[in-house]
C-alpha cells in the first residue's frame, strides 16, 4: 500500500488534544508541509500549542501511536524546532522505546488513549 501525506492527515484528524475537544489538525498544531512519507516510514512535526505546553510530549505520543497502529507504518515524531522550551526532553519520550511505551500504558491506564484517539 503505497501513502501519502493525505493518508497520514487524515488519521492525525481523529487525534485529539488531552486538554481541549479538537483535534490537532483543527488546532493547527501539525499541516501537510510538516509531514514526510517514505517507504514504511512517516516522519511528522507537530508544533505544541504553547512553548511551555505540559502536554507536549504526551501530544507526540499520541501521533505516533495513531500513525502506526492506523496505518502500520514506523512513525518518526518531534517537535518543530524552537516550538518548545524542552524540545530535546519531549522528543525523547516520543522516540526512546522505553519511555514511549512506558508513557502509552499510562495513557492506557487513564483511559486517554481512548479518549484522544480515535482510529481503528
């Protein structure tokens, strides 16, 4: 199956802010131009909404766990550059295995996985 940038907006439609009823696409926080689609590979940048936002980082977990598990594909997830005060902390949740997963069976736990994303 062969992707492109619309396949991958059309799953971050349906990821949705820990905070606010919209989703991230609504709120601006990630376009086409910031997506890459390669052979089995997505690489997205999403910008927080503030940059001191606390969710950050859970933000960016979201995306990837929507993006691989829609569309079974190794995602890459950052923050754009200077978007946010602890950009080298939040792209380390994102992207260290551990922390990652660690992370998701939080998100589990509370029930937000649920909650904030909304792809089969």
């Amino acid at each position: 199956m062969s992707l492109d940038k619309k396949d991958v907006m059309r799953v971050l439609e349906n990821v949705y802010d820990p905070e606010y009823p919209a989703s991230i696409v609504e709120m601006g926080m990630v376009d086409e131009d910031s997506v890459e689609v390669g052979d089995g590979e997505v690489k997205v940048q999403f910008k927080p909404t503030t940059p001191f936002c606390p969710m950050g980082g859970l933000i960016g977990v979201l995306i990837r766990y929507a993006l691989e598990k829609a569309l079974n594909v190794k995602a890459e997830v950052r923050v754009k550059p200077g978007t946010h005060l602890n950009e080298a902390m939040v792209n380390t949740m994102i992207n260290d295995e551990a922390q990652y997963k660690r992370v998701l069976g939080q998100l589990s736990d509370m029930g937000m996985l649920e909650r904030c994303v909304k792809v089969k």
